[in-house]
C-alpha cells in the first residue's frame, strides 16, 4: 500500500453515493421525488391535470391511477 493510501483509508472505499454521480440529473430527482416520505403530487394548469405523484401519495390514495 502506498504511503498515500495510508494517510486517507476513506479513498480505499467506494462511497454510498458514488453511484449517484453517474445519473442524469432528472433521474436522480425523480429518484428522491418518488422516495421522499411525504406525499407529493404535481398537477399542471388550468385543469389540474396530476403529471406526477409520489410512492407516499400512491399509498395515501389506494394505489388509483390519477395521473393524466
């Protein structure tokens, strides 16, 4: 091992959100938009169509399809 790896251990490991790096941004936000623990529903206008809903908000509701 290498005087270098020595004095910082924590580049020996991958990090947990390594593999964040590699998505596209409006993946990664979809991502953490159907994972957030509150429930979430986008709706557009003047009808308030719903374009998205979240797990929380799928759960909240019966699982119905809404969207559209």
């Amino acid at each position: 091992m290498s005087k270098t790896e020595q004095g910082r251990p924590e580049a020996a490991k991958p990090s947990p959100l390594a593999a964040l790096d590699i998505l596209p941004e409006h993946e990664l936000l979809a991502l953490m938009f159907d994972q957030a623990p509150g429930f979430i529903a986008l709706l557009s206008e003047p009808d308030h169509v719903f374009q998205l809903t979240n797990a929380a908000f799928q759960h909240l509701i019966g699982q119905r399809q809404v969207i559209g």
